[in-house]
C-alpha cells in the first residue's frame, strides 16, 4: 500500500512539475516564434506557432539599424565583472561567516540577509545620489558594485562552507597556514561546486541587469542589451518582432553557460543547502 502511495505522490509531483515547466517555458517558445513573424502576426489571434511566412529580416534590423553588437560587448564585459566580482567576495565573505569568529559576526551575517527584505525600487534613491556624488553615473561600475555585498550569494557561500569540517581547517593551521593561505590553497578547491552554481546565477543576474543601467546610464553607447532591445521602436510601431529578434540573439550565451555547466548547477545548488 505505501508503494502504491509512493508511486501516485511521484506521479502527481512529476504532473505538476511538467505543468510548471511548461508554463515556464511557453513564452521562450512564444519569443522565438515572434521573432520570425513579420508585426502584424505577432498577435494574431489565433496564435501560430510556426508562422505562415517566415521574416528574417527582424535579425538583420535588430543588427544594423541600432547599435546591437555595442550592447551585447557592453553587457558581456559588465557580466564578467559581475560573476567575479560575486564569487570573490561572496566566497571570502561566505567563508568569513561559517569559519571565522570575530565580534558582531552575527549582527553582520544579519544585516548582509536583511538586504533581501528591501526592495531595489527603496535602494535606487540613496545609491543614486551617492553613485552621483562619486562621479559614477553613466559608467560600468555603478552596475558591477552593489554585487559585493550580495546577501543571497554571500548566504548561499556561507551555506557550503559550514558543511567544511572544522579538523581539515584546524590541520592547516597546525601546518602553519593562516586564514588567507587555508582559504585559497585549501578550502576554496573544495567549493568547485557551490562556485558553479553561484557563477551561473551571477552570469544570469547580469545578463539580465535592467533596473540598475536604466537609472544609472544615460549614455546609448553604453548601454545593455536588456535596456537598448527595450528601446526598438519605430515611428509608427514598437516593434515586437524586432524585439523578440534581439531577444532570442541575447538568449544564447545564458542557454550555452547552462548547458556547460548544468551538472555542477545542481550539484552545487544541492551541496549549498546540506546545514542551516
């Protein structure tokens, strides 16, 4: 009877997964047809799939007719910046957390989480105004820097890290390692894993970053992909298809990095979550 009961509950949960993943994945499906579709089609009721006459021209005017290429460099480089700039110091800080004691560890380690309850629309007054007196509006920066004090990557980090026994830490003192050395040489190899998984987060956050360059940079050669493909627009049109064109173009380095490294994605996601 309980095998029964096991099988109908692995079922059910198989059923409503595949019907979250598919719900997920429909307006990707949806994108990707649209690109293809000249505007008038793009919300033909009803809805076609595989459009009748199929416009490649979309891609060559999200290419030529706006400076494609500039964002996509400008959004690749800021993306780099970002996954680095995460796994250094969310790694270090992570460590610091679940290894080091110190005073006010605690209080910090809640203050770093207490920046997950506050909105990003509640933060954008302060950080502009200070980003400004800094003379930082309108450069790379202001988009890469609050990814230092990360309160997820840091608690996901911190998270790992805890589950590292405290002897393989106290025999690299006893060799005559300090804190710096015994993080770099012998606890970070070990995160290989949680460092995959935190990678693949951050190239997604910063692939994706619209919020941030749309308040902070002005300047159109400058700009991200996120907020230039939201700017195709014509005289009389907005474009729809050439935005999902620019879409599906953005799409491919996020769909490759997942399917490199999928395996450490999950091992790493479940890794992280071993002790509270």
């Amino acid at each position: 009877m309980n095998t029964v009961k096991a099988k109908i509950m692995r079922w059910s949960l198989s059923m409503v997964l595949g019907v979250i993943g598919i719900a997920m994945i429909l307006p990707i499906l949806w994108m990707v047809s649209s690109a293809f579709k000249y505007e008038s089609d793009v919300f033909k009721i009803p809805m076609q799939w595989i459009p009748d006459y199929v416009n490649l021209n979309n891609f060559k005017t999200a290419v030529t007719d706006f400076p494609y290429f500039t964002w996509y460099f400008n959004t690749f480089k800021t993306t780099i910046i970002v996954v680095l700039v995460t796994l250094l110091f969310s790694s270090m800080s992570g460590y610091a957390f679940a290894k080091l004691k110190f005073k006010g560890k605690d209080f910090i380690f809640f203050l770093f989480i207490a920046t997950l309850m506050i909105p990003v629309q509640v933060r954008v007054i302060p950080q502009f105004m200070m980003f400004k007196s800094w003379d930082m509006i309108n450069k790379h920066w202001t988009i890469t820097l609050p990814w230092i004090y990360n309160g997820f990557s840091i608690f996901l980090m911190r998270q790992f890290f805890t589950s590292i026994p405290n002897e393989l830490i106290e025999a690299a003192k006893i060799d005559g390692s300090n804190d710096y050395w015994t993080f770099f040489k012998v606890v970070l190899p070990l995160a290989k894993p949680s460092l995959s998984a935190l990678g693949i987060l951050s190239f997604t956050w910063g692939w994706n970053a619209y919020f941030g360059p749309l308040i902070y940079i002005s300047d159109t050669t400058k700009q991200v992909l996120a907020v230039g493909i939201a700017s195709f627009k014509a005289e009389y049109s907005n474009n729809f298809s050439v935005q999902m064109a620019g879409s599906t173009l953005a799409l491919i380095p996020i769909i490759i990095v997942y399917l490199i490294a999928q395996k450490q994605f999950i091992e790493g996601i479940a890794l992280s979550g071993v002790k509270g």
